[in-house]
C-alpha cells in the first residue's frame, strides 16, 4: 500500500505531519514524533515583530521607538516573553536538520511587507525545507479596503519568495472575500502551496479586572467542517500543494481531508493531547480504512469528493444551506 504523497515538490513517506507548534523547541520530543511516523514538521512561528525588535535593537533603537510606534510596542510580549528568539531560532533549525530524517519546514508569521522578510534567507541557509508563511492579521482599520489588505499579503508573499529558492506555503484565515480567487492569486505570486486554515484565537473579558484575556483553546472536530468546504472548492483550481490545518482528531477527520482535496493533514491539538502514539494510531487507521475500500495509493482518494464534477458549486452550496435550514422543525 502506497501512503507517499508530494507536498511543496518535497517527497513525504505519508500525507499526517506535525503543524507549526511547540513539538520543535525540544529535541526528544520532535525525534518521538518522526519515530512514531511524521513525514514532515513545522517549526513554532518566528514572528515579524521578533525579528523588527531584534534589528530596531541592532539600530540602537529599542530603547526609543518612533512616536507612532510607542504606544503600540507595549501589546507585543517582551523580548524575553518568546520561546524562542531569531538567532535560538536558527540554532534549533540546525539542530533539527542534523537529528531528523524528515523535512523540517520553518515558520514565518508576519502581515505586511517589510524587512523582516529578508529573514526568509537567513532560513534557508539554516537547513529549512520549506517556509511556511503565515498571513495572521486582524483588520480593524474602517478605512483598509480588503483589496488593499488582500495585496499587501501578496507584496508579502511576492518579498519572501524572491529571496529563497526553497519552496514557500502560506497560510490562510478562512475570513477574504473570495478565499478561491485570493488563493490562486498567491500561486501567481509565487507560493507553491497553501494551508487551510489559520486559527483565530478569541479573547474574552475579565469582568473582574475588566481587561481582555487571551485564551489558547485546542481545536476539536467541529472546526475540520470549514476547511473541508474550502478544500474541495479549492482543490480542483489549483496546481500547488494544499494541506489541512485544524480539526483533525481521528482517523476519519484525516480520511475526510483528503477526500476533500488536501496533499497533507497538519496536526498539532491531537498530539498535544494524546502525545506521539496517535500518529501510529491514525496511519493505521488510514491503511485500514484503505484496504477496506480497496485504495491502493492515497492518491487515488485524494480529491475524490472535491467540487470538480460540480457544474456550479455555488448554487450546489446554497442548495444545501436552503435545505439544512429547512430541516429543522418545531
């Protein structure tokens, strides 16, 4: 039974890999995860703001920001608040690339073009299979159009590509306009791949404080519907790699994902959870499930429930909202 797939041109002994988190930052634990069957891992993101802070302090500036800038350093954490910094950054890479028989894809999490992304060769030269760049931004601004955001985040995309000759993913919020057009618009630009989908993290209020708190929630299986949906729409459209990020708890959220279209399934909340023994626990799920079916090549099923053979999908997904809503009765 062939469970190989291509991700990003890289060649993966399986579709289940370890998404952007925590796993990297030790050794051991990253070492238990490949053990345990992970085709590829993602590094914890390595944040823009790291990096300005990092070369504003080369500048001799940290101390005495722009005025514009002032007010808005105190939201970001510390210097000594991130788990790991630039340069602990690059160190790590290279001790993953000399450990790991596995791709290891570093992380660059940023919203704007700017000099942070030159980071992106500083990666590369550190042993990095692949970036994986995450578009994480909030608008609040009433007067940002979502096509001045939209091209921005391409402008991004455009800077980060031009200096790396390793392949470059990006991943997406699942909140644009037009999530098929943006997505295809990003391959133009040059991301070999996209990720479905970025998690925004809620706050909430302390009503005794009165501040907002953040919260880190695990994701659970309600939230794989959503990437499901855009998977299959996506899928057909485009020639890069898709992978499913958020949602994936069992062996047939993994099943599903594929069907739906994607190359990889990215875990993280499941692991954290149930630690490395889940991964040999979902890849035997999978050949199972396979041979039941009589798949020979996780290929073969890859796309199989995606929109392709739908002449219209948009009507075909407004068909089913009618009817979901139609089912309910009192």
């Amino acid at each position: 039974m062939k469970l190989a797939t291509d991700y990003l041109g890289l060649k993966l002994k399986n579709p289940l890999m370890v998404g952007a988190s925590p796993f990297c930052d030790n050794i051991d634990a990253a070492s238990r995860l490949e053990d345990a069957g992970a085709s590829a891992i993602v590094m914890r993101s390595l944040f823009e703001e790291q990096i300005d802070y990092e070369q504003r302090a080369l500048s001799f500036l940290l101390e005495t920001p722009s005025e514009s800038f002032a007010e808005a350093t105190s939201y970001f954490p510390g210097y000594s608040e991130y788990q790991l910094t630039p340069d602990h950054y690059l160190r790590q890479l290279g001790l993953l690339k000399s450990t790991l028989r596995i791709p290891v894809i570093a992380s660059l999490n940023g919203c704007r073009p700017g000099g942070w992304t030159d980071y992106a060769r500083r990666l590369e030269q550190a042993g990095a299979d692949a970036i994986e760049l995450n578009l994480y931004q909030l608008v609040t601004d009433p007067c940002a159009s979502g096509l001045e955001v939209e091209e921005s985040m391409r402008a991004t995309v455009r800077d980060v590509v031009s200096t790396v000759k390793i392949p470059v993913t990006v991943k997406l919020s699942a909140f644009h306009t037009a999530p098929a057009q943006f997505a295809l618009s990003l391959e133009q630009a040059g991301a070999k791949g996209v990720v479905l989908f970025n998690r925004f993290y809620q706050p909430d209020f302390n009503l005794e404080d009165l501040e907002v708190e953040p919260h880190l929630r695990l994701s659970d299986p309600a939230e794989l519907l959503l990437r499901l949906r855009w998977l299959a729409v996506l899928s057909p459209h485009l020639r890069g790699s898709l992978a499913c990020s958020g949602g994936v708890h069992n062996r047939e959220d993994a099943i599903k994902a594929l069907l739906a279209g994607a190359h990889t399934v990215q875990l993280v909340s499941v692991l954290l959870k149930q630690g490395p023994k889940v991964l040999t626990i979902l890849l035997e799920g999978l050949r199972q499930w396979m041979t039941e079916h009589d798949y020979s090549d996780v290929g073969e099923l890859r796309g199989a429930l995606n929109l392709r053979r739908c002449p219209d999908p948009a009507a075909h997904e407004r068909a089913n909202y009618i009817r979901i809503l139609q089912s309910w009765r009192v």
